[in-house]
C-alpha cells in the first residue's frame, strides 16, 4: 500500500481510485481528497520552499487560508501558479509541481538564502542594494525577483472561459457550516428568496471534521440532511464551491464559483470560474473561524500544522501527517484533536500546553505548563524540544506537530465598508465591530460564537432577525442537540529564544523582524506590514496577523487592540484575473460597431480603421495599388472628377422635436438657428460652457417643430449627455423632445461633379432635386427606388456639389448596392475616411484634429458666428478676456516652400531664423495630408495673428522627427476657395 | 450602489454615468453684469464635503433621465434621489 499514512473512516470515496502526479511521480488517492490529503495520506509532508529563505514546508492548514502549500496546477496553457494545495479537489489525472525550488524541491540551491539571513532581514532590499544606483534596475531587481517569488505564470492564452452573471434574492447567507445551515432552513422554511454560498464543495463547514454528533447523527450526515431539504424547497438557491470575496455598497456581494477546477478541464460550454455579482436585501456572515499557530523556534518544519486541521485530515479526510504526533496548544479545542487522534489509533507522543492546569489527557503523556521551544529535521519535522515548567529541555520525536493558539473569527467581510472589529477578551481575539456593511448580520463562530450549540440558535436568530425587517415572520426550527463547550485559553503568542520563529510563513516574517521593524521605528501596524510584508500575498495574513499584533503590543507595552489591526479588503481569496475580466477579453473587450454596408466594404477590400467602437472603411485598395497613398489619391481624384461614396452612418444622429425645438438648439449651438427655414440646413458649433470648441455638425430642420442634429463619431453619446442636461436642468419648461437615431438611418455622403446625375437615378420622380429645387444647404423628407422614405441633405464636406442621404438602416446595404449599380456609368467609387480627410484639410474644414479641446470659435476662425445676442452655453465665458488677445491662434493654411517637401502634423511654427524652444513658439500644425489636385502636401494650423500673416514664410520643425520644412501661410481653403462648385 | 431611481425603482449605478455637483442646475444670468465671474464661479468652485451631498447623475443606460441624488460620501448611502428636472424648476429654473 503506497497510503501509508491512510486511517479508517473520513468522506472520501474508496470505491474509487485516483491517480495523480507530484513533481513528476505517481499518488493515488480518492474522490474527496483534496491535493494536500492525498499527499498527506501518501506520507508526503514536503509540498513546497519558501518565499525568501527557501526553506522546506508542507501545509499548515486544511483551508484557503493556507500560507506554504502552493503548487503549480495542470500545466501548458492551463498552467495556473500558486494553488493552493489545501482547498484543491483532487481528480484523475491531476498534476501538480512544486514551486520556487531548483533543481529540486528536495535539494533546493537557492535554500542558501536560509544560511544568509542575517542579511535578509526585514526591509534588507531596502538598505542592502542601494548604490550604485544603476546596480538596481540591471542586477539586484532581477536577482531577487528570480531568488524570491513564488509560481510562474504559463505566458500561454488561457482556454477557457470566465463569465459573469446576476443574482437576487432575501438573504444572502455566507458559509455553510451550523450557522449558515441553520440560518438557510429557518429562512428557507419560511418562504424568502435565499442563496446560500458556501466556498467547500459540500455543505457543514467545520462539521465535517469533527466527531461530536448532533443529537444521534454525525455532523456531516445532519449538514446532508439540511442540503436535501433546502435544494428540494425551490426558493433556496445553494451554492457551493463559490466564495463571497468582497462585500459592497447597499447589500451588493461579489463571489466567485469555481465551476469547473475540480475538473481536468471544464465540461465543453461550461465556464472555468464565474464572477457573481449578488443583490441582497439582507445577508448573514456565517463565514466561521480560522485558527491561529503559536510561534517558537523552527516552527515552519513540514508536519507543524494547526490542531484544527490535523484534525480535519484525520476525521475528514482519513490521511494523517504522521503516525508519531505531538501537540501544543494553550486551549481546550487543541485537546479535541488529541482525543481524535487517539481515537483514529494515531501515536500521540506528548501533549505540551501552556496551562498549568491544562484537562487530563487519556493515552498521551501531558505537559502542562510546558512549551514547545525548538524543532529539528531538515526535510521535515524530526522532533520537538520542549521547555517544562520547572525550566528543564526534553526532546520529543515525532513526524507532525499540532499547534492551536486559538481561533479568529472570520470578520474580513464585516471590515469591507471600513468596519474595524472589537477585541474580545473571552477568546482573545477580534470580533466583528459594531459597523457592519448595511443589511449585514453576522452569526456563528465569526460573531466569537465558538461553540456547535451557539453557532446553531445564533444563525436561525439571526436568520429570523432579518427577515422580520422585510416583513418575513420566520421562526427557528427545531436544531439538534450539539456540543457547547465555552472557550478556554490562555493567550500565549510566541515561546521566547533567540532562533527565528516563524509568524508569517508565507512571507518569511519572524518575530525578529517584528522586532527589527520595531526597533528602526515602524510603530503603525500599516507601516509594519508594508516594511516587513507581512499578511500580504495570498493568504493575506489569515493566519499570521494576530499573532504579529501581538509581538508589536508585547514591544511597545500597549494592549492588543491599542496596538490596532490592519484593514481587510476584498477580496477575500484570491481571484484569476480571468475571472475579472470574464468574455470581455481579445476582441470582446469592447462591443464592436459596424455600418449596415460593412459587409459591402469587405467585399470591396477596404482596409478598416476604429473610431470610437466603430469601424469605418479607410480606404478600397484596388488591385494593384500597393501603398495606401495610391488607393487615396485615386479615391480624391475620382471623387473630385466625377463622384464618390462615403459612408457617414457613424456620425451622431439627434433627432429634436417639439414647439421650442428651435429655441432649444439656440441655447445648445454657439450660432443662431431660429431663423433657419424649414427645408433647409445650417452648420452649427457647440461650445463647452467654458468657451472652448467642443463640437461641430449640422441641424436640418425638417418642419417647424422638427430638426435632425448631426454630432462627430466619436462625440455622439457625449453630445447628446449634454443636450439632455440643457433640456432636463437648464431649460426644463421648453417644449422639446430628443432621442437618439444613430443606429436607425443609414447614411452616405455622395460626392463630385455628377453626384446629382447619380442621385437622380434613384429618386423617385415626384421629386425635383435640381439645382433651382432643392440648392446648396437644402434638405427633404423624399422617396427613393420606388417607394422607400429617406432624408436628402445638400451639403458638402469635401467641398464638391455634394448630398448627404439616409434610409432606414434596415436599406442601408441594399442602397450602397444600387447607388454603386447605377453610378457605374460615372465610374462612382467609394472612399474611405483617408480621402474623406484629404479633401476636408483640402478644403479647409476643421475636424478632430482642429477641435482638440484648447480651441475657441475665435481660434478657429468662426468667431463672428458666436451669437452676442443670445444665451447659449460657453457664449459668456468665450468673451474671457485671455481668450481674446491680440495674438490668439487662428486657423492658417500651411505649404512647404520646396513643394516636394513633406508638412508634418505635430510640428511646431518658428520664425525664419529665430530660436526653436517653446518661448519663440508661433503655434503648431493640425492636420496635413498630400494634396493630389495640387501636387504637394499642404497643412492647416494654428499661428498667433495668423489672419494678418499671409505671405509669410515661417519654420515648421518637428524635432521628435528631426524633420524642418520651410512653409508659407497661406488661406486655410486650398482648393475652390469662392465656394462655388457647391452650389452648380 | 444601487440608486432608487423615482420612476424605475433600485437600479444598479454602472447603468449610470457621474456628473458632479448639483449646483451645476443652477446656471447663472448671462445677462448679469458680473457674468463673466459668476460663470467662472458656476463652472469651477465646487464644495467637497465629507458627509451629504447633492449630486447629478444621468441614467444613460436607461431612460435618460438625469437625477439628483443625495449621497453620504463616506458612507454611500443614499437618503433621496429626485428627478433634476423637478429640482431645476423648484430652484427656479423654466424656459
């Protein structure tokens, strides 16, 4: 038999066999097994090498709140670091390897870092590496981050899938041990809506690893029971292996299920973990107690674990650590585990308790009043020295120590919303304060209440406490009889010597170091923590805070809960970033928008590029064309030479409706709209209340009461914020309506001399769009391809004769479709948003770039269009008097000299022979694009005094590039500057 | 945080977006003669208490209507939520 440390009885599974791998050789163990009592029962003490020293360890506890068995599981892409051994299910085919061991976990090379102490002590990194200053970043950091750490990550793709989901209901109930248990059938029989969450896979907490029954069953087949009940009731929703990690505002819990790590892989569909977020009206902690070591010399040997857990080996698990044992304790709930062990046939070599009056022991030889003050074994625990009372040493063999000091109750969760729990003298130990995160009971050992008997009648207490404030009459049902033994302890911390003893094991923090923090003035325990590292990383202290506050109050002669304890947040365990993140991961991080033509640019080649969530065509390669620049300077041409097709769907679409509609956009735009004619359309700017520039687009006033409002892309949602905040807070007696019509009309500029001709071609006859009919700035409500309602707009971005028609989304492919089909005979092309912006620095169009958050009306050369006769938002502080200086920026036209020079966006405008440095700077340039109808580059601009300064030669330098072109400003309209070819 | 919206009930605040001070409705006269200052004074000088407060916030992922909401900001709990609508017309505020 390879378990050799297997004992009769537990919860586990030996009609079935499981095989599994520890750094390379074959275990078997059983369903039910977690990874460290399989190990345990295959006489496996060593799991793991610690953070800094290296030094050998095996497990302390039997739960999550485990500091030293962290393994890497699975491997490949499924490779996940710092496992904890203790709460992993086992299954067929598991493997796990050890970790921050080399070359192997028994002979690991870097465990010299054990005999080079002295030397690593607290803070060491902070003192020992400090000069040369340039030593740090190339050797000592990635020296340590190599000697001291903990799993490696795969760097692989993670396969599976995190998700997240919501949950609502009465009562949370957080933990199912008696409490919880107890709670859930006192709510359940009472009708509310509750979950129960349980982080184990199965319902009973600490009754299952206890022997003392309730009434006539054993605890676990009572916690059998309940589950059986509740789940058959309907309105109890049970949740195990899912751990409430965080609670929130007004009742919200984060948890985590764990669906599928008990798996070799998750079930094809099923996720790995899920991400809850739980709506509660009321909740109960029931998350019990964590029990806490007492710390002596060599206290980390692999087979120095808690009492407690020993205890949950032996009883639940049927695995023991060892078959000499010993145990020290300062309480009586440590003598539980002797009795157990002695029940189960295990040696129990000594019982050492710090009592002088500690309870006889039956088959085990007693120490009272006695310590356990040294340990030896190199790969594990050999023997014990203890100190007797009368002060004489003896040395004790055995191959596992049990260790209780007491236990905590678990208050992290009462602590989220910046609660601080009180000391209880009566168990040494913090318990919840009276701050509790709204809606929060808490009921059971994590209230102090450390008894079976008082956990049961606390949580249906409880239970029936809050549901009374919902208005639930619930009554406690009828709970069997269980043991309710009161504590008795006597607080004992840490034996006295001089060796290193062991407070936090995960961050190797001996009560030296304590000192040491101490001594170099690191009073608050916040500033301890951070100096010494304790209580951080994956355990978050669970195990080590108490008894590191300990250590400091002892130091400074002040009182436990004088000395403070530090703040608990969220979460709770440790969470994936996975699990965080759920589908919102690749391509799914962010939804992704597409025009209703989207498909037909695909097939047209086009190359896309995001605008917002957006994504717009930039160009149509065609074959043959090898450099973007060919591909836009065909699409500008063709455009201007005949005619061309942009889609502009992703520009914002408001529509605004209501008797003061047009008074409302008086208030919103920086320029006047209430003389604008039905029928016709107007450019409009917004302005920030500040007086910048903010946004820009058009009004189409359809009917009287009626106008369609155009944003940017990327402005849309911001834009229409505002125009509901003017509406609702502003001006909230206008008569106006808005709603937001992007995603209803699909919308396409068509552009160039015979836009019109192709244009009509599918308009339907009954309407006239010549140029006596329907001219420049005109819009309608028409019909096109025999039937189908659309909205014409005669405007111009490129600066060509020039319409804008949409159709309800739904046509929008189909329109692209027949306006290519028809415009064949002009040789229609469609372009993309790079021509789209050619021709609008072309033309000398303001656009993004322009609009870039520090420019006003009277920067970009449309200061006369802000009204001075009218309220509207940003009209008063655009008259700020430092935004009207005789030298503000305006908007200029910029060409090189040399017209086969490039102008550089970014660069920055000199004088002709002056200094380049930010005192000398004359402005800077926006935008710049290749003019093809010109044949050189051109830019626009911003220059102090730039109205006055045509003609001038000044420097553009760009010294990021290392580019200087001499430019000349020019007017910013390069090509039809009169205007006239939109309104032929 | 869940926000008691007055015509949708308890909705979860991620479906809503955050402006800031309520005082925000209170834009002043353009007309004024110190308007320059009294915008400046709107626009930027905000109180920050460590206790009540009176704030906006715009129901973006649902029915669009901005709300004030009075918020401990040490506690997060909320004691009203009104639509701003009807705060701007009771501090005065119409056409």
């Amino acid at each position: 038999m390879t378990q050799v440390n297997r004992l009769q009885g537990g919860l586990i599974s030996r009609d079935r066999t499981l095989n599994f791998t520890f750094d390379g050789r074959n275990y078997q163990g059983h369903p039910g097994d977690t990874l460290a009592s399989a190990l345990l029962a295959n006489g496996v003490r060593l799991m793991g090498r610690s953070f800094k020293y290296h030094r050998p360890r095996g497990p302390l506890t039997a739960g999550s709140e485990e500091p030293n068995a962290l393994v890497h599981l699975r491997s490949g892409a499924r490779q996940e670091p710092n496992t904890r051994a203790t709460v992993t299910e086992l299954y067929d085919g598991l493997e796990a390897r050890s970790q921050n061991a080399w070359p192997s976990l028994k002979f690991d090379a870097l465990a010299v870092n054990d005999c080079l102490s002295n030397f690593l002590t607290a803070g060491f990194y902070y003192k020992t590496f400090m000069w040369p200053a340039i030593f740090w970043e190339k050797i000592y950091e990635p020296v340590i981050r190599r000697a001291a750490g903990l799993g490696e990550i795969s760097f692989e793709d993670d396969p599976d899938v995190y998700d997240k989901g919501f949950l609502h209901c009465d009562l949370l109930i957080i933990g199912a041990g008696p409490a919880g248990l107890s709670a859930a059938l006192t709510a359940g029989r009472a009708g509310a809506r509750v979950i129960l969450a349980e982080e184990d896979l199965r319902p009973g907490g600490r009754l299952l690893a206890e022997t003392s029954p309730l009434s006539d069953q054993s605890g676990a087949t009572w916690a059998e029971r309940v589950r059986g009940e509740l789940v058959a009731a309907g309105n109890v929703r049970f949740m195990p292996r899912t751990t409430v990690i965080g609670a929130f505002d007004h009742g919200i819990y984060g948890a985590v299920e764990r669906v599928s790590d008990h798996l070799p892989q998750p079930e094809a569909g099923k996720p790995r973990q899920v991400l809850w977020r739980i709506y509660s009206k009321r909740a109960i902690l029931a998350a019990g107690a964590t029990e806490r070591p007492i710390a002596f010399a060599n206290n980390d040997r692999p087979g120095v674990m808690l009492a407690g857990a020993m205890r949950a080996y032996v009883n639940r698990w049927a695995a023991t650590p060892a078959q000499d044992v010993a145990l020290f304790t300062n309480n009586d709930d440590g003598h539980r585990t002797a009795r157990d062990l002695i029940a189960k046939g295990v040696n129990l070599a000594a019982v050492v308790d710090v009592r002088p009056n500690a309870p006889k022991v039956d088959g085990a030889a007693l120490f009272a009043g006695a310590e356990v003050i040294d340990s030896s074994g190199r790969l594990g625990l050999k023997s014990i020295r203890i100190r007797l009372r009368n002060g004489e040493t003896r040395d004790i063999s055995c191959g596992a120590l049990a260790v209780s000091g007491g236990w905590n109750p678990n208050v992290h969760l009462t602590c989220h919303q910046r609660g601080r729990p009180a000391w209880d003298a009566g168990i040494a130990a913090f318990v919840p304060g009276d701050a509790l995160p709204t809606g929060m009971a808490v009921a059971g050992a994590a209230k102090g209440d450390l008894s079976t008997a008082g956990a049961l009648s606390g949580g249906a207490g409880a239970a029936v406490q809050a549901l009374r404030t919902l208005g639930i009459t619930a009554k406690p049902p009828d709970l069997p009889e269980a043991e309710d033994m009161a504590v008795s302890l006597k607080p004992f911390w840490h034996a006295k010597g001089t060796k290193r003893a062991w407070l936090d094991q995960q961050n190797d923090v001996t009560v030296k170091d304590v000192k040491l923090a101490h001594q170099e003035n690191f009073i608050s325990v916040e500033h301890l923590k951070r100096y010494t590292t304790l209580g951080m990383a994956i355990d978050q202290g669970k195990t080590s805070n108490v008894g590191a506050l300990s250590v400091m109050a002892e130091l400074t002669g002040k009182s436990i809960p004088e000395t403070g304890t530090t703040i608990f947040r969220p979460p709770y365990t440790p969470v994936a970033m996975g699990t965080f993140a759920g589908r919102s991961v690749g391509k799914e991080f962010r939804p992704t928008r597409l025009t209703p033509s989207h498909k037909w640019a695909e097939e047209r080649g086009a190359v896309f590029v995001e605008a917002g969530d957006w994504l717009r065509a930039q160009w149509f390669p065609k074959p043959g064309e090898t450099h973007w620049r060919q591909s836009v300077d065909r699409e500008v041409l063709a455009t201007r030479g005949s005619v061309g097709i942009c889609d502009v769907t992703t520009l914002g679409k408001i529509d605004v409706q209501g008797a003061d509609a047009a008074e409302f956009l008086n208030k919103i735009y920086a320029n006047g709209f209430v003389k604008l004619p039905v029928g016709k359309v107007r450019y409009g700017l917004m302005l920030r209340e500040d007086g910048v520039a903010y946004d820009d687009g058009t009004a189409a006033r359809l009917a009287e009461d009626h106008f369609v409002v155009t944003t940017t892309t990327v402005n849309a949602v911001l834009v229409y914020r505002n125009m509901e905040f003017a509406r609702q807070c502003l001006w909230p007696d206008l008569d106006v309506q808005l709603a937001s019509i992007t995603e209803a009309w699909a919308q396409y500029a068509v552009a160039g001399p015979n836009s019109r001709k192709l244009l009509q071609k599918i308009v339907d006859p009954a309407f006239d769009i010549s140029n006596d009919a329907f001219p420049f700035m005109a819009c309608g409500e028409i019909t096109v391809c025999d039937g189908l309602r659309a909205r014409l707009f005669r405007i111009s971005f490129s600066g060509e004769l020039a319409y804008e028609i949409a159709v309800p989304t739904r046509y929008g492919d189909a329109l692209m479709r027949r306006m290519a089909e028809v415009g064949a005979e002009f040789d229609v092309i469609p372009y993309g948003t790079e021509a789209l912006g050619v021709m609008r620095i072309e033309k000398g169009h303001p656009a993004g770039n322009e609009l870039n958050g520090t420019t006003t009306a009277l920067n970009l050369g449309m200061g006369r269009m802000v009204s001075k006769k009218k309220d509207c938002i940003g009209n008063t502080l655009s008259e700020r008097e430092g935004l009207n200086t005789e030298d503000a920026l305006r908007l200029v036209g910029l060409r090189p000299v040399d017209p086969t020079n490039p102008v550089v966006a970014g660069s920055h405008l000199m004088a002709e022979g002056g200094p380049v440095d930010a005192a000398h700077d004359q402005g800077y340039i926006t935008s710049a694009a290749y003019s093809p109808v010109l044949g050189h580059s051109i830019g626009l601009g911003f220059l102090k005094r730039g109205g006055a300064r045509k003609g001038e030669i000044l420097r553009a330098v760009n010294p990021l590039e290392g580019v200087e072109v001499a430019v000349e400003v020019v007017s910013a309209h390069f090509v039809d500057p009169e205007g006239e070819k939109l309104r032929v | 945080m869940i926000i008691n919206h007055p015509i949708l009930g308890p909705r979860d605040a991620q479906e809503f977006t955050y402006l800031g001070d309520a005082n925000l409705i209170d834009r002043p006269d353009w007309r004024a003669e110190n308007a320059i200052k009294a915008f400046h004074d709107y626009l930027h000088l905000r109180d920050n208490p460590a206790g009540e407060h009176r704030e906006l916030w715009f129901h973006e992922q649902g029915d669009r209507s901005w709300l004030v909401v009075t918020r401990d900001t040490l506690t997060h709990e909320i004691t009203s939520v009104e639509l701003a609508r009807d705060v701007a017309r009771e501090r005065g505020r119409g056409k």
